[in-house]
C-alpha cells in the first residue's frame, strides 16, 4: 500500500498535463460528458417523478390496511370488490373501522375553456376523513352538500383563472357529465402520468357522477387498526378470512404494489430505462473519440516511453488516468445544468422532478463506469506504440 | 576488458512464411566499455535494425546477443523492457513529449529508477540540463525550443540517469551542421564524463571523427571494422 502510494507520487501525472494542454480537446469531452450526463439525470428524473406521482395517491392514503380487486392495476384502474367484504372484517378483532373509497376516471369541462378533458375522481364518506391531507380534512363538511367538489391545484394544465377566483372564495362552476358540479376549494397533490388531477367528492355525489356505479361497489377499502394491534398481523388474518375475490394488503404494501405496477407492467419504466442506456452509449462513443485521438496523437512520445523502459501498464494508467479526470471533470456541468432543466421541466409538467443525491450518486458512477469503457476500448490503440517499428 | 556488448553469429528475419527475408547475416561484433563506435553504411543495409536489436526493443532470433552479460537472444517481452532500462536511446527526431516542460521529459528518464525521491529527480534533471546548456530553458515547452535544443533535452533524457550504453540512431539528421556538431561533441563529452559506451548509427560524414572504430554494414553483412588512431 504505502510502496502503492509512493509510486503515485513520484509519477510524472502526464493524463493530466497531456489534457490540460489541449485546451480544445479537454472541452470537447467535457461538453460531450456533460450532454451524456444531463441525459441520463432527465430521463432518471422523470422516472423518478412517474414513481413518485403516481404514488402519492396511494400515500396519502389514511388508513393501515387497504382492501383491493384482486383486478386492480393502479390507481387509475382499480375495479371494484363487494362492499359486504368490509362488513366481514370487522369481524377481526384488530379491526377498528373499514370504510369504503371510491375512484374512477371522468370526462369534464374545463372551468374556464369549457374543454373536456379527464380527471380522476376520487370519493368517500366525508364524515370519515379518508386521507392524511389536513388541507382537505378542514373543507370536508362544503362535500356534504350535493355535487361539490374540491380541486387539485397542481393539476396539469392551466387553471389559473379558476383557482384565483376559488382562493377568492367565489363560486366556481362547471360541468361534468351534464351536471353542474361547484368547485368549493382546492388542495395539493399534483398531476402524476395516469391522470392530470384529481377531484374529491362525497361519496354520493360520486354516485350521482357514475349512475352505473353502485355504492355496494368499492374501489378500495380503508381499514384502520385498534390501538395495539399490528398492521401485519391483522392483514394476515384478515387475508385467511376474506375470500380470495379481495386481496388485502398493508398500507406500505399497497404503495409498493402501486409502485411495481408502473415499473415492470407499464412500458414507462422501459423506455427512461433505455433512453438512460441511449445517453450512456453516447457518452461511451464520444469520450472514446477524444482519447483515442489523444492516443494516436501521442504515439510516438508513447513508443519513446517504451524505449525506455517503460511498461505497457504505464501507458494503459496514462489513458485510463485522462478517462477519470473527463469523468470527473464532465460530472461537474453534468450536475449542476439539470438542476435548472428539473426546475423548467417541473413548471411544464406539474411533475415532481427534483434532484436526489442518490441519483446524483448513481449518475457519477455511471459517468466513470461509461469513461472507463472509453478508456479501455482506446487503450487497443497503443498495441500500435511499438518502438521498433515506428524508429 | 570485458565487452558490453558481445554479438556472435546473429542472424534477423522479417515477415512470415514465403515473404520470410533475412536481413542480418552472421554478426558478429564487441564493443568494449567506453568504446565509441559509429556504424555507417547505406540505407537498407540493417543498421537500424542491428541497433533496435542490442536496444532490446526488437527480440533476437538466432545467434548470440549479450548485452551488459544478458543475453537478449530468446529474451521474453518482460525482460526486453527492464533490459531497455540500463540504455539511453537517442532517436533521429527528438521525441519529446509536448505537454512537459524541459525538466519534466528529461524527469521521464529518472521515473524508472525507484531509488530516487521526488526532490533528487527534480535536482538531478535541472543538473542534466544546465550541463546540456538549458539551465536557462527547464520551463520550456519542446514547442518554444529550437531543433538543435530539443535534440540537447533529449540527450539530457537519455543521459540523465547515467546508463551504461547509449544507442543513438541518426541524432543529427535533422539539424543543422553547426547544431549536428554540437550535439555530437556534448555526446562525445558526456560519454566520456560518464564512462558510458556509445553505439551511433550515422549517414553523417562530418561526425565521424568523434569515433573511436567506425563499422560498415552493407547488405546485412559487416564489412568493415577499422580503429580509427587516437586523436
């Protein structure tokens, strides 16, 4: 180790002089590391933000178990189970309440250009307080009145008319299924891939939206807990208990199956995966230009270093030397020129794109595996540094 | 005296197969420690080859070939290298890197020896170039130094970690005759200093009385070994 380190520091670090006095070059492969990089943190972000929007739904749920269709894709399609199965549970004797929860997706005109367009709508009991979002728990009681509504203010699309006039407390009117329908006040969640916002309403002004629906039909059942009892424990019984035309599942669980619904099953995932694969290939073959003409650009003074006495392993650490530093130094304008992108691309599309040190973590690791490929596939070039053929 | 380099019956071939074509026939040659010697002869005739070979840059086929009492015939690639550790090697073009500086090119030939610090590295390359008259150059760049000077720092590389034979392969073709002449006598002065044994390989007549044997090749035969008379 220390004979190791020794070496290091007597070495003469030509992959950094050799870069550093080819200014032209070093910019070259520095923009090209960053344009690979700032691809790969788009397309992670926005696979991150698909993940993280589509489960906030899902998380902010208020509930410790959560009853589903065994049909249940996502929170968008979520089939409906019998509401008698809620009255089962209670059965259990960890089981405090099992209330059901209404979802599905409508077609509805745009306050303020009379468009249509679809957005989820989400229902339940407003006496039973069904998610953990304190904004709505105090509005509640303006749902008990027929077809009101509250509405997402992090909806995509603009409705910024709208929510002025809301804030406002002036009455906001639309249309949705040809029934008039008063926006009586908003919340946040935001816009996620599967819908472009949400409306909360009771659960009979739902009924009144769906006439094919019938209250016996839950989208979801929200089971909360005795005080004492274990989440888990109790899923599990309740899971022996309940026939198997209704999965039941813990709330962490339910996020989960939510999450892995978009991951594998939905083709989203594949393609950020492979638009990362695309960056990452683009930096391997721009990175591999520039040292490779660092090379060849050197392979005299390299067969000189041979005629020395110098090894072939001085040469491959020259090389795989100027790939680290690119990396590194590529990895600078790579991160910080998304951090602005993620912000753009958050205003457009009411996204939940941010930066993460994970990724940031990942990215750079990737960046010197994708500089290391570079490196070692120009290294092949200095088979041709041979001393005796080139003197 | 010993030999340094002792070369009996060495024979060369290039290519494979049909295009097989020898072009070192029977060498037979001893340089003597100390010994300057210049080795002439048309282009074509093997010179350089016969150089590469005692350099250890090119692996001897058959014969005998012992430099510095290692026998380089049948020398695997790992023993060739360290055996080009004890050589200064000066080539027809300088070769010097651009990205160093003067005393960083002329630092790459100490690299190799580990028994030095950074700091004697350091003292010993400005030595080796003051001696070469570019004390006043260490920071240069090869790009801001002349022909005749870049041929002078690479000299300092070869020298500076005093190896026991320099081999030197047309050092003044591409310079001046005032320059050539310079380089050479500081070749000359060196060698003698450091007690080391110069193999030159040359086209040029205006150096050839700094020898102390001139050897003639022609058509991959020596053909002539003459001692020149003590100056």
């Amino acid at each position: 180790m220390m004979g190791w380190l020794q070496t290091i520091q007597r070495r003469t670090p030509l992959g950094w002089l050799q870069l550093s006095r080819e200014r032209s070059r070093l910019l070259v492969a520095l923009s090209g590391i960053a344009f690979a990089d700032v691809l790969m943190f788009m397309q992670l972000g926005f696979q991150n933000a698909l993940y993280d929007s589509n489960t906030k739904m899902s998380r902010a749920l208020d509930a410790d178990i959560i009853l589903v269709s065994p049909q249940a894709r996502n929170t968008q399609n979520l089939s409906t189970f019998s509401r008698r199965r809620l009255y089962q549970a209670q059965d259990i004797a960890g089981v405090k309440s099992a209330e059901p929860f209404y979802s599905n997706v409508i077609t509805w005109k745009h306050p303020d250009t009379q468009k249509e367009t679809s957005i989820q709508v989400i229902a339940f009991n407003p006496d039973r307080p069904a998610l953990n979002l304190p904004e709505v728990n105090q509005q509640l009681n303006e749902l008990k009145l027929p077809d009101q509504v509250l509405f997402d203010r992090k909806s995509r699309g603009n409705y910024q008319t709208a929510l002025t006039k809301i804030d406002q407390g002036q009455v906001v009117a639309t249309e949705v299924e040809r029934r008039t329908v008063t926006i009586s006040g908003a919340f946040a969640l935001g816009a996620s891939f599967g819908s472009d916002g949400i409306l909360i309403a009771s659960d009979q002004t739902f009924l009144h939206f769906f006439p094919k629906r019938d209250a016996a039909s839950a989208s979801l059942g929200l089971i909360h807990v005795k005080p004492g009892y274990d989440a888990k424990q109790v899923a599990t019984e309740l899971d022996a208990y309940l026939p198997n035309d209704v999965r039941v599942l813990t709330h962490q669980e339910y996020i989960q199956f939510e999450e892995s619904f978009w991951k594998s099953e939905s083709p989203i995932g594949f393609i950020f995966g492979m638009g990362t694969g695309m960056a990452f290939v683009v930096g391997v073959v721009i990175v591999y230009q520039v040292l490779s003409t660092d090379v060849n650009s050197h392979l005299k003074e390299y067969a000189t270093f041979k005629a020395m006495g110098y090894r072939n392993q001085y040469l491959l650490a020259i090389v795989f030397e100027e790939a680290l530093i690119l990396a590194f130094l590529g990895f600078i304008p790579g991160f910080v020129l998304p951090i602005g992108l993620y912000q753009l691309a958050a205003k457009a599309t009411a996204l939940p794109i941010y930066m993460t040190t994970v990724r940031a973590i990942a990215v750079l690791i990737l960046t010197v595996i994708m500089c290391m490929i570079s490196g070692a596939i120009a290294t092949r070039k200095l088979q041709s540094a041979d001393p005796a053929d080139m003197f | 005296m010993s030999p340094v380099i002792s070369i009996h019956n060495l024979n060369h071939f290039f290519g494979q197969g049909q295009l097989r074509k020898q072009v070192l026939f029977d060498v037979n040659l001893e340089i003597n420690a100390g010994e300057i010697v210049i080795m002439t002869g048309p282009s074509g005739s093997g010179k350089t080859t016969l150089l590469t070979l005692v350099g250890g840059l090119r692996s001897a086929q058959s014969g005998h070939l012992q430099v510095l009492g290692q026998e380089l015939c049948g020398a695997g690639a790992g023993e060739l290298t360290l055996a080009r550790r004890h050589n200064g090697y000066i080539f027809q073009a300088h070769n010097l890197h651009n990205s160093l500086t003067a005393l960083q090119n002329v630092k790459m030939g100490l690299e190799l020896h580990n028994h030095l610090s950074v700091a004697d590295m350091q003292t010993q390359a400005a030595a080796m170039l003051e001696h070469v008259g570019l004390g006043n150059r260490l920071h240069y760049y090869p790009d801001d130094l002349s022909g005749g000077q870049k041929q002078r720092v690479a000299i300092a590389r070869a020298l500076v970690s005093r190896p026991k034979i320099v081999l030197a392969d047309e050092p003044t073709a591409a310079l001046d005759s005032k320059s050539g002449r310079d380089v050479v006598t500081l070749m000359q002065t060196l060698a003698k200093e450091q007690g080391c044994t110069i193999l030159l390989v040359t086209h040029d007549n205006r150096i050839l009385d700094i020898a102390d044997r001139i050897v003639t090749m022609e058509d991959g035969k020596l053909t002539g070994n003459s001692v020149l008379a003590a100056a």
